[in-house]
C-alpha cells in the first residue's frame, strides 16, 4: 500500500511500536518507552529521530501537554492494513460464543441480540449487530387467506423466518377454487425471488395470466394492486446493540463530554444503522476515526463483518475508540460473523 511504502523500514517498525504501546497502556509513547518495550534493539535516540519523522509525514501526533506521542488515524489504518498480526480467538472465548448462542432462537432477533451483547463484553467494546433487510430476502411461499366476504390476506413467507401481511380488498366474496388458483400462480411466479425483484417485475410476470383459467377476477385484482403489495415500508432494520457499560472505564470516555459522544451515538441510532447498512456486501470492514466521513463517528473505530441469511446479508461487529486492540477485535468478529451465519441456515 502507498502509505507503507512512504515509510522506512525502520520508521514502519518504531511506529508498529508506538501503536501497540498506545494500544497497550492508552499513554502519550515516548522514546524510552519504545525503547524498553519494543525490543527493536534502536537507541532511544534513534527512535526519537524516527518518531518525528513519522509525525512530520502526519503519523503520530503530539500533545502539548506531554513530550510523548499519539498514532493518528492514518497510523491506525497503515497498522490495520499491513502490520497487526490478526489472532484467531482464544478456546475459551470460542466456547463463550458456541454456548451464548446456540441457547438462542434462530426464529426471531434473539440471536442477533445476544451475538452483540456477547461480542461487546468478550472485546469490551459495544458489540452492533443489524438484520438483513427485508427487501433483499427470498420470497419462500405466499399464502393467500380469506378472512371476510371483502378481504383477503397475503402471507408473505420469507427466508429469514419473517412474516409479513398485507390486506388484498375484493369487491364481492370469492370462491376458494379462485383463492388457491390465484396462491399457486403466485407461488410459481414469485416464490424464489427477493422483494426487491418482485416489485421490479411484477406486472411483466403475471401479466400473461391475468385473464386466463379459474383464477378469472381476481387475479386482475392482485395485478391492479401492483408491486404495492411487496412494498416493505423501509423505517430501515433496528440496530441490536450491546451494554455501553463496558466502554465506561476506557479513558477515551473519561470526561462526561467524551461520554456525551458515546452516548449520542447509542440514542440515534440512524447513525450506526447508516454505517452498518453500507457494510452489508463488503465482508470484513474496519472504518477509523475520519474515515466515517460522519462527525460523530470520527472518535470511533467500526469492526464489522458480514452474515447471510435467506440469501441477504446482515452486518455484526463491534464499536469502539480507536485505540483498540486491533488484532484480537477483528479475529473475535470474523469468527461470530460466520458463527451466526451457521446458526441461520
């Protein structure tokens, strides 16, 4: 990547140093702390000398307050990208997450629940999780029920285990012949595909059967109908959050204005919905500070990774400063992405 590449050899070794010891002990480094922790085997001098190169090419930052430095987040991502050894999750954390959420229902959002509120306290961090949305899910089946001489109802049956009902008015009572002739054109038609598609096609895939055989009247009823009927009103998926608890002790949180920004971000959820929603077909994602591209995410680091259900994607990970242990975070959220999406077939 073009940012390692602007970095010596040794500059890329003193600034892996100074993140994992600012990672490690949330001080401003110095070059006597490299020097005792990194075993690099460079004089403090030297290690001095590199440090203020790397602040000059805008990778650490220096407080006034303290003759250390801070990695920036353009440090983090070259960190992230090319010089943390990610670590697969320890047997006991492992076992933690089988246990938590195996106990959980694969019917309902319980399992989701529970993967971000054990991911939140294994990382101590605040773990985010947000379904699949609803548009993108198979169609399984489609139920068509009369519930009155005027009405009917369409039972949507999806994938993920969701359903959703919507009310078909007819002018006069039906026979039930025209009921399950008009269910199995549906299902023929429309079983298979996402909600997105259906609207997308609807009219062209049963507009060559409107009129013909028993179905008779009330096919042409669905039909007017159009791709209303798909129409999910999308108030977007609520996002599944952890305890913010944990985040308490961290000092990145340490004045009640730094607490404010974390709990903003936890009471509008619009916010996180947004970042996640954009994760749903890129897999593993670590956003950093700035990157976000939002103001009240810029103190933030995101860690999320992608699961599939019913042939659509949700997004779990963890939220938290960016001054996190990065290695041992994205391994214990690779690991829950594919363990939740196990557990969903």
């Amino acid at each position: 990547m073009a940012e390692l590449e602007s970095l010596s050899e040794r500059e890329g070794q003193v600034l892996s140093a100074v993140v994992e010891t600012y990672i490690a002990t949330a001080e401003p480094v110095g070059s006597q702390t490299v020097a005792r922790r990194s075993g690099l085997g460079i004089s403090p001098a030297s290690i001095r000398s590199s440090m203020a190169d790397l602040e000059a090419k805008g990778f650490l930052y220096h407080p006034h307050t303290s003759a250390g430095r801070i990695p920036t987040d353009r440090a983090y991502r070259v960190y992230v990208d090319a010089m943390s050894h990610r670590s697969l999750p320890d047997s006991e954390s492992r076992d933690v997450l089988e246990i938590e959420l195996t106990a959980a229902s694969v019917a309902s959002e319980e399992l989701l629940r529970r993967a971000a509120q054990v991911l939140g306290i294994l990382t101590q961090e605040l773990g985010v999780a947000v379904a699949p949305a609803l548009e993108e899910i198979l169609l399984e089946q489609i139920d068509l029920v009369p519930v009155s001489s005027e009405r009917l109802l369409l039972v949507l049956n999806l994938k993920s285990g969701a359903v959703r009902t919507i009310y078909v008015r007819v002018p006069c009572a039906v026979e039930p012949v025209q009921v399950e002739e008009v269910q199995r054109i549906l299902n023929e038609r429309l079983a298979g595909l996402t909600l997105r598609e259906i609207r997308a096609s609807f009219g062209a895939r049963l507009r060559d059967v409107a009129r013909s055989g028993t179905a008779g009247d009330l096919l042409d009823i669905v039909l007017a109908e159009g791709d209303g009927l798909f129409a999910i009103e999308e108030r977007g998926e609520p996002v599944m959050l952890g305890s913010a608890a944990v985040l308490v002790d961290q000092p990145e949180f340490a004045t009640s204005e730094q607490m404010r920004s974390l709990l903003s971000i936890t009471e509008r959820q619009d916010v996180l919905r947004d970042a996640l929603a954009a994760r749903r077909s890129e897999g593993l994602v670590v956003t950093i500070g700035g990157e976000h591209g939002n103001p009240g995410l810029t103190g933030f680091t995101l860690v999320t990774s992608t699961y599939r259900r019913g042939g659509a994607t949700g997004v779990i990970g963890v939220l938290g400063p960016t001054r996190m242990p990065y290695d041992k975070i994205i391994g214990l959220v690779e690991h829950t992405g594919r363990l939740v999406e196990g557990l969903l077939q």
